[in-house]
C-alpha cells in the first residue's frame, strides 16, 4: 500500500498530510478517517 501511495503522489493523483503532533488522539490513528478511506476504498 505504501508504495501505491508513494506512486500516486509522484504522479500528483493523492496529497500527503502529516498528522498534526501532540493530538488529543496521541498517536492512535483516527478511526473516522480510516473509515472513510476504507469505504472510499471499496467503491472503487
């Protein structure tokens, strides 16, 4: 999956974020997001 990403965004298809530090989350992913990207997944 990595490199499908990495690959993406050499091609400028995807933006990459990096988590904004000291979340109240800390470092736990969030749940919301991984969720909407699975589902966004699916429909594909």
């Amino acid at each position: 999956a990595r490199i499908l990403v990495a690959d993406l965004a050499e091609a400028g298809l995807v933006a990459i974020h990096q988590p904004a530090s000291g979340g109240e989350s800390g470092n736990q992913p969030d749940v919301t997001l991984l969720e909407r990207v699975l589902s966004g997944l699916r429909k594909l």
